[in-house]
C-alpha cells in the first residue's frame, strides 16, 4: 500500500513537473522507441481484467513489432484486437502489432490494446503501475502504467499525450 | 421447355430469391436519423423486464417508470468495449447538467454466469453513482437481450483460459413511458447522446 501510494506521489510529480523526467533517464541508455501515455482504467476490487493502451513510435527509421508484455499485477497479459463484424463486437488474441518505421502504432479504446488477465490487485485511479513491453528489435521495455478513470476514453485520457513519454 | 429457358428460370428464382433475403436482413438494421445521432426505432423492440439489481434486490422497468434511462448490454469480463460505452454513458448524463438527474444510467449483463450482484455492485459505481447494473438467469437475460435485440454469444478456444462474449453493442434511450425514445451505435460521442436526450425532454414538454 505503501509503495503504491508512493508511486502515486511519483506519478503526480511526473504529471505536473513535466516532460518526462522519465524521458530522460530512459533515453540515456537507448535512443529506439517512444513510448506515449501508457494508461489504463480503474478497477472494481473483484474485476480480473483491464486494458492498457498506449502509442509506440520508433526512432530507428526500421519497423519493428510489439510481441509481448507483462505486470506483476496480472497472471498474464494479451495483445488484443477488437474486431467489429457490423454490430457485433468482438475481441480477439493477436500474436503482436506492428510498430512502423514512420508514424507510430496506437493502441486505444476500440482497437488494439494489452489485456490484462487475472488481476491480483485492483487498479486504482490515480496510481501507476508497472509494465515490461517486449519489442522483437528494441527488446525489452519498462514502463510505467497511469491508471485513469474506469469510464476513461480516448479523447478524455489523450490529453497527457505530450507529457507523459518514456523512450529508449 | 428447353434446357436454356429452365435453367434461366431458375437462376431467376435464386436471384428474387436473394434480393428477398437481403431486403430482410437490410430491414433488421435501424437507420440512422441525421439529427440528433440516434436511431428510428422499429416499434416491436423493448419492453418491460424484471430482473436483480446490484444490491440483490428486484428492479425492472417498473422502478424506471417516470425517468429516462439510458440501458446498456455489457459485461464486467470485457476489457475495452464496456468499460469505453459505461464511459459515454456518464459523460452524457453530466453533459445534461440537472436534467442529468431524470436520466438513469443502467446496465444490463449478458454474461450472468460471472455477473452476480456482488460483482456487479463493485463494478456499477466505478463508471457513475447512479448506475444500476443488473443481472438475472439465464433464462431472463435471454428473454431481454431478445426483446431489445441483443445478440451475444459465448466465445470459447481451448487456447484461451477465459471465455469472451461476442455482443451488439447499443446504448437504448427509454422513455418515461418505458418505450425505446432512441438508439445509440457504439462509439456515439457523448454529446450526441446529451443533444438526442434534451431534444425528447423538450418534445415530451412541448407535447
């Protein structure tokens, strides 16, 4: 609880003291991918799933793919696709989504997103959590996840867009 | 007759036959008004229901009678889709401000099975304070998807671990009558709803 909380302070700081401090610290080591405003959506305490979205730009002009990820809040995490047959929603497992070498992948409400499958705490608004994104050319990939409103959409949550990056 | 003519007959047969078929499929599919974002309701969809709230408790469209609702078919296993139209739905009470407070915003499950009233009652409040969510047998959520044309259906892989629910997704306006005022598509913007909404709050006054 304690470190939870913690990471919200740090979270917090990070939202109101700017442009990514994260940024930096990352693109020391690496300087391939930006990683834009990974965020989800609160939980109920009994839900076992949630969704994180994010945008994923590479820097190396060569295209390179998501295939992976994982939190220690969840058993498991999925790449999904939401596919719309008319009226019909359904959402389906993905084996990765393609980062291009110009322009960027985004993965948002109604499209492709990270499940997160058997939740071992619930999310909560306002708190951050942990997230290792596995990229098949840049490799592996800490992030840290915001978690906004559970009714959070697109529009709503893209305003942090410019302030909230990790890169490496 | 010959050959030539028969085999023409019957491939005009199939081609009525067809166009009959696609007709009636294109019917089932409510067009879209240009107003107001929602949709022209075929009068045979809705009705009353009687089913569990979140508390345990009974509710149907009796408990909504004298309020607008905005009723939703969804459920708590599903990452994107109903946490995203929950979303609109809050947005566009707090749009209508004071006149929010006659709208009630209210899900219905399609997934019983996991949706017990105790799951349901950490879920509901999550997306707005006066969302009902709703749940029921089998039997009765059948009955009401079935009345509102709801169609979902269980989806299951031996290399998932979980089942998912395919599902139409809309979002029904019902009058304080207990009739469907409005239909709204997935992904309608919030503000769209609040302008449908106000435009039968003005029709009911003037009327």
């Amino acid at each position: 609880m304690i470190a939870r909380r913690l990471l919200t302070v740090l979270a917090t700081a990070l939202l109101l003291f700017g442009h990514g401090t994260p940024a930096q610290a990352h693109e020391e080591k690496f300087d391939e991918l930006v990683i834009s405003h990974p965020w989800s959506r609160a939980t109920a305490t009994n839900q076992k799933v949630g969704a994180v979205f994010l945008e994923v730009q590479t820097k190396t002009g060569r295209p390179d793919r998501l295939i992976g990820a994982s939190t220690p809040d969840a058993e498991t995490v999925e790449i999904h696709d939401h596919i719309r047959d008319g009226d019909m929603m359904r959402m389906r497992r993905i084996d990765g989504v393609d980062i291009p070498a110009e322009g960027s992948a985004v993965l948002q409400p109604g499209g492709q997103h990270l499940m997160l499958i058997g939740l071992k705490v619930p999310l909560f608004e306002e708190t951050v959590f942990p997230m290792t994104l596995v990229f098949e050319k840049a490799g592996s990939v800490e992030i840290e996840v915001i978690v906004e409103a559970a009714g959070a959409g697109k529009t709503k949550a893209g305003g942090d867009h410019q302030r909230h990056q990790m890169t490496k | 007759m010959n050959k030539k003519l028969s085999l023409g007959v019957v491939a005009l047969v199939v081609v009525v036959f067809v166009f009959g078929a696609w007709l009636n499929l294109k019917q089932d599919v409510p067009p879209e008004t240009a107003t107001v974002g929602g949709m022209v309701i075929n009068a045979d969809i809705g009705g009353p229901f009687e089913l569990t709230d979140h508390t345990g408790a009974p509710f149907g469209t009796r408990e909504l009678a004298g309020d607008y609702a905005l009723l939703y078919f969804g459920y708590t296993f599903c990452p994107d889709v109903c946490p995203t139209e929950l979303g609109q739905i809050a947005e566009a009470i707090d749009l209508l401000e004071e006149d929010g407070d006659r709208v009630r915003p209210v899900m219905i499950t399609i997934d019983p099975t996991r949706d017990t009233p105790e799951v349901l009652s950490e879920y509901a409040p999550l997306f707005h304070e006066r969302l009902v969510g709703l749940t029921g047998t089998e039997d009765q959520i059948r009955d009401v998807a079935g009345d509102y044309r709801v169609f979902y259906r269980k989806f299951e892989d031996p290399s998932y671990t979980y089942y998912l629910m395919d599902h139409t997704s809309f979002v029904y306006l019902l009058a304080p009558s207990g009739d469907i005022a409005s239909m709204f598509r997935y992904g309608t913007p919030p503000e769209d709803m609040a302008a449908a909404i106000r435009q039968h709050m003005n029709a009911q006054e003037q009327g």
